[in-house]
C-alpha cells in the first residue's frame, strides 16, 4: 500500500466503481457495500447517499470517519457478500477474509486487499436528503496489485467491468487540474 | 426512442457513466458534460454537483429542470467537446451535430444520438455544497441501438469504457428493488 496524493484520490471515485466504506464504532469495525458516491471537487471531497436503513450508518455519524476502500473485478462475490449482509450480526472481515489496517488518520480501517483505500472525515451530513459529506485526509493505492480492473454495479444485481481505456489528455488539457 | 419504467432509471447512472446534461434558459439550449452524479433512490432521485463556475447552472438554477442524456463510447469525442467548450459562445447542438427532441415533462430537450434520456424537475439545490438534487419525471431508453457500452471519466483525462458484465442477480435477489 502506497501513498496517494489526495489531489489524485478524485480519480479513484469519478469513474463510478462499486466501492467498500469501513467504519468503526468504538468497538467493532464494519463494511459496507455502497454504489451511491458522487466526487464533490478535486480536494478529495466526496459524498455518499446512506441512512439509518444501514447498520454502518450510526458508527458514521458518531465517529464522523470512515475509509472508503475500493476492490477489483477479483473481488466481486466479496463486494456482494458484504452488500447482502449485515454487520447486526456478521463480523464482515471475518467471514470474508479481509485484513484490516489500522488507518493513520482516522479510527476506521483499511482493507488491504483492496487495490486503493481513502481515509475520510464526515464533515457534514444533509439529513433531509442521507447525503453524507465526506474530506479524504488520506490515501492509499497497491501499485504491486496486478489486478486494477475497477466493478460497476448497475443496480438490478449485475455488474459492469473496466474494458478499454482512451487517452484525451490533450483535448481535456485546459480543463484538468493541478496535481492530477 | 422506447419509454422507459422510472423505476428502471437508476440503472441508468448507477454504474457511475459521464451523462451530457440538458438546460433550456426560456431562449437556448444548452448541454454540459458531467461525471459528479450521484443516485439518491430507487424512485428515480438523483444528484449532481455543479456551480455557478459552469454556463448552465444559471438555466438549471431557473427552470429547475433539464434533462440527463446518457452516450456511449462512440461519441467519446463528443462527450469530450461538449465538456471543453462552454454554452456561453457556443450553440453545441449545433456544433456537434446532435439532435434536439422535445421533452414530453420539462422543457429541456433530449439528445436524440445517447442511448437515453431522463427528463428531471430540480427539487432542492443544497447551496452550500453545490449539490442539485434532482427527480426523474420521463426516461427513455433506445432500445434499437447497437452501441450500448457507457463511458467512464477518471477525471485525469482518460477514460474507461466498460467491459464484460456480470450477473449475481441470485446472490442479490433479497436487495434488489420491485420493478428493476
């Protein structure tokens, strides 16, 4: 696991991947799977759509931390365990045989067989519409990881895969910010 | 262009695609590229991040409607153009070639090229965060096109289109919405 510059940690959100978000409660650390994100600016500012239908939800709002963790093409039956189960009840690293790493910022941990991991503090939450409001404070990515291949999830229970990447750097120039 | 069940929309922008975003400011029309979506609910309930930095917001802001477009890889360029150039001195319609088909709900028009349209009312602005939140009113699908593979932003100047797709529609049955 590698430093990322958080001027680059947009990029791991703005494609659109299926992600993990770990929280930690005091006690017990939990995972949940989560495809509503959306990247707010280039300052590694983030938001997700959650509430209290999900168990994390409450270690979110007490420990206003989280770690979003983002898995690869290998890891999909994983992503789908995590998101068809509960932490009520479910020791997720456990069952799915995840390594949590302490985190350096925050009280949640990392996932280490994830190809990339943000840690993030809540810095408000827009109870009327569950958008939480999250600040990368720090971020990590796995360049020894063959496996980059990021999962999109459509949302009726099947999932799209990374395929070709195109090159407009030169067109989009003007437009890219510093640091990416 | 084929109806589409707004209970279906979310499908749409799940999977994290860049959209082209539709305004009409009572004179002209007006298409912005965007990547910082969000979905917000299985009712067709989305959010976008955007500001008074980009030339539509100002229509966005005063009809409180537009329409989100979904293309495809094949107009990667496109894509790429309408989101370097600005609606300010420019008619993009006009300049790539794209088709303005009247919406039945708003009156921002759909992109008759993209494989499909949400018409949307803006039902909040949460200003201190630039967020727009938006509702899906019409979606429309084209069924008879044969590019179907969505485009993804990294935000860096490069983009990823999809790949293979994966079914756990078995795995996740117990999670998934009625009408999906």
């Amino acid at each position: 696991m590698h430093k990322l510059a958080l001027s680059k940690a947009f990029t791991l959100i703005e494609p659109g991947p299926v992600v993990l978000v770990t929280t930690h409660d005091g006690t017990k650390s939990n995972i949940m799977t989560i495809s509503w994100t959306m990247v707010m600016g280039f300052g590694a500012e983030f938001a997700l759509t959650t509430g209290a239908w999900n168990h994390s939800y409450a270690a979110l709002r007490a420990s206003r931390e989280c770690v979003i963790a983002i898995p690869t093409i290998d890891m999909l039956d994983t992503v789908v365990g995590i998101g068809t189960c509960s932490g009520r009840d479910t020791d997720k690293f456990q069952k799915f045989g995840l390594t949590a790493l302490p985190g350096k910022e925050v009280g949640a941990p990392l996932i280490k067989e994830c190809l990339a991991n943000i840690e993030c503090r809540v810095t408000d939450i827009v109870t009327r519409h569950n958008i939480v409001v999250l600040e990368g404070v720090a971020a990590y990515y796995d360049r020894a990881r063959r496996e980059k291949r990021l999962l999109h999830a459509v949302g009726d229970g099947t999932f799209i895969v990374d395929g070709r990447k195109f090159d407009r750097r030169k067109m989009m120039r003007a437009k890219l910010p510093p640091g990416v």
